[in-house]
C-alpha cells in the first residue's frame, strides 16, 4: 500500500513519514494519509522512531475501533478520525 521512514519534524518530534501511497489504500481513502503527511501520534500516543516501538504501538492498539491519528500537512497539524470495522 506504500512505504515511508521514521523521521524527526521541524518541530524536534519523532514521526513517521509517508513517502508513498497507493491512492486507492485503505490508508489513502478511509484514513486519509498523503505522501508527504508525518504521522506523529495515534490514539495520543507518539509512534517512536523505530520499526521496534511502531510494533510495539501497534500490538498496544490491536482490538481498538475508533482511531485519532494527528499528523504534520506542509507543517501544519491535522487530525484524522476513523472507524475499523472489527468483523474485517
């Protein structure tokens, strides 16, 4: 569905950067990321800067539902809100 790389932003904070997406992911279409959005946190949690704590993050999450991921956009905070369907 894409790729992308742990980064630090402008901003001194660890995130992960999306450098490529299928538009037609679910990422892309129900989450909402972009190429070039840096995911700093889901669920309030910061991702870390590792494959090691984005694991970890998502072991912490498995099960949950309903989702608040805040990313950087060109810069400037965005939060994206979604569901999971939990029968998938």
């Amino acid at each position: 569905e894409g790729s992308g790389r742990f980064v630090v932003t402008d901003r001194g904070e660890a995130a992960y950067e999306v450098t490529a997406l299928d538009p037609r992911s679910l990422l892309a279409t129900h989450v909402g990321l972009q190429p070039g959005d840096q995911v700093a946190s889901v669920n309030g949690t910061p991702l870390g800067t590792s494959v090691a704590a984005g694991r970890a993050l998502f072991e912490q999450l498995a099960g949950e539902v309903r989702f608040v991921v805040v990313v950087l956009r060109r810069g400037q905070p965005v939060v994206l809100s979604f569901e999971v369907d939990a029968d998938r």
